[in-house]
C-alpha cells in the first residue's frame, strides 16, 4: 500500500493576506463575518493566520468574477 504524500499547509499571517488581496484589516473581517472571505485559524491565545491555499482559491475566484462581468474587449 502507498501512503499518499500531501503538501504541508503554509500558513500566513493578516498582513501577508493584506498584502495578497489588497484589502484592509477591517475588510477582510467583514467579509469573514459574511462568510464571503476564508476563516481564519488560531494559533495560539492572540495570534491568528489563513490558510495560504484558500487565500489563493478566494483570489482565482475574485478574478474569475471579475472577468465575467467585465465584456472581452472592453476596458474598465
């Protein structure tokens, strides 16, 4: 039998998502709170990240949203 290899989970911290998505501090706890955005994970009594996967999954879904609503050959 193989055991099946997965890739460890990088986790990162709010200011990288920020820096990843453009948006701020409040935002994306807004969006959370929505549940428009990923959830964050604990990691410890005051430290908090995200999944870096599911921050990239949210972007190429963003862009993809995007991209439909805007018409091929039409500048925004």
């Amino acid at each position: 039998m193989t055991k099946e290899i997965r890739p460890t989970p990088t986790i990162i911290r709010r200011k990288q998502v920020e820096a990843l998505t453009g948006l701020s501090r409040s935002t994306i706890y807004l969006r959370i709170s929505q549940g428009t955005f990923p959830r964050n994970i604990s990691l410890g009594a005051r430290a908090v990240g995200w999944v870096e996967s599911e921050i990239n999954e949210w972007l190429d879904h963003q862009i993809e949203l995007s991209r439909k609503a805007t018409p091929p050959g039409s500048l925004k």
